[in-house]
C-alpha cells in the first residue's frame, strides 16, 4: 500500500516503536493520529512531525478500556475520519515467571497489548471494511513464536496478539484489507528503564535493534503488504528450532 497522502493512527505513539514509526510514516508524507495514555509525550512528537513540515494530530486515551477506546474512536471519526492504516503497537509487561507475576500484571499483560488490539481494530473494522481497502499492522515480540524461562505472562499476551492477527485476516483479507504481523526482537527503547530486571533476562547473544530500524520494519510491512516481516532475521531460524523442539535456557 502507498503510504503518502494515507492517514494512518498509531498506538502506543508517545515514545519508542510508536514515536519512530509516526515520525517514518509523516516523512512519506501519511497523515499522523496519534494515541497513547500521555497527552503531553504525544504532543512532543506531534511537535517534532509539524516542525518537519509533516501533519499530526493527538487522542490521548487509555487502550486498556473499552470505554476510552470508544470515545477515543468517535473522536478520531469526527475529526479525521476512519484511518487508511491501522498501526497497534500499544504494549506492556515485565518479563515475570508465574510466581513473580501478580494477578493485576498478568491481566494487565492481555490488555495491553491484546485487548488493545481487539477494542482499536473493532472501533473502526466497519468503515475500513466498507471502503474495501487499508491496512492493519499488529506489532509484536518474538514470543508470539517462541518462549524461554521468566515471561510467562509477557509470553501469553503476545501468543494471544498472534492468534488474533491470524484470525482477522481470514475474515477482512478476502474484502481488500491487509492484515500484517510485525514481529520484532529486543528493541534499545525505554522499555527496559519501565521493566527493571527484563533486560537481564534477555537470551544470550541476541542484540537489539533501534527504534528505527523497528519503524523501517513496520513501515516495510506496510508497503509490501506483508503477513509477517520479522527482525532481526536472525529470528526465523530460531522460530524454526522452537517449532521442532528446541526451547531457550536463558
């Protein structure tokens, strides 16, 4: 899909992934709505996409509650109409073992980034099916294919985001959407200052990639309207042996 002259609405915008790939997206020229819970971090980068000559407008919301993300949809349908491109990238958790995970963080897991996934997507799956065309982009880890010690809870609420993505494109792809998976390995981002102790739990010998090379990715997989694009590359190899047996000892 041609990303110029498209209006695209980003989750998880304010900072990391979602900030780079709005910040990649303005640069071809898409029209930029933003989404997060800080409406102050947001309207930093919707600062830095106007100061480049680029268009970028703010709904500051919290996609853990349906409610929100209702209110949050009427809005964005009022002012800019239903987006072109559909970006999820809202997430959270710590990397946890089951004992370490209280029940609140496991639930909080699934909401963000699953439920989020759900309540966004739905808010606009009518108009989107109805001008039978767009995009939708679900970013995830790789523990939407593979799992190792100490994340269950992350583990799960990333294997639900798969299952999700992969039913709603045998429902959408038929009419003319594309539903794309984009499944990323560590990322240097301010995740890890917000998850103490996740980093040191991170498989050896596996390097992060930037925010930016995560926005090319997410921005590849728009263009080429790929299933699933994977970075680093590196990954499919291991999701190969994950699916024979091999499983990661940390």
């Amino acid at each position: 899909m041609r990303i110029g002259g498209k209006t695209v609405l980003v989750t998880g915008a304010s900072s990391g992934i979602g900030a780079a790939t709005a910040i990649a997206l303005a640069r071809r020229g898409a029209r930029l709505l933003l989404v997060a819970r800080s409406a102050d971090k947001l309207r930093t980068v919707a600062d830095t996409i106007r100061s480049a000559g680029g268009q970028a407008e703010l709904y500051p919301a919290d996609l853990s509650d349906a409610t929100a993300v209702e209110r949050m949809a009427n809005e964005v349908r009022d002012s800019a109409g239903a987006p072109h491109i559909l970006i999820n990238n809202a997430g959270a958790g710590r990397w946890l073992s089951v004992v370490e995970t209280s029940p609140q963080e496991a639930r909080q897991m699934i909401e963000l980034p699953y439920l989020a996934a759900f309540y966004v997507t739905r808010a606009f799956l009518p108009e989107m099916l109805a001008r039978r065309s767009g995009s939708i982009v679900n970013v995830t880890s790789v523990a939407s294919y593979m799992v190792w010690p100490n994340a269950a809870g992350y583990i799960a609420a990333r294997q639900a985001l798969k299952g999700f993505t992969n039913a709603l494109r045998t429902e959408v792809e038929k009419i003319g959407l594309s539903v794309s998976l984009v499944i990323l390995g560590p990322v240097e981002s301010s995740y890890w200052e917000h998850n103490p102790g996740s980093r040191e739990r991170v498989p050896k010998g596996i390097k992060a990639i930037t925010t930016e090379e995560a926005a090319e990715t997410i921005v590849a997989a728009i263009e080429r309207g790929k299933r699933s694009i994977t970075r680093p590359g590196i990954f499919r190899l291991l999701f190969a042996m994950e699916a024979i047996g091999f499983t990661p000892r940390g």
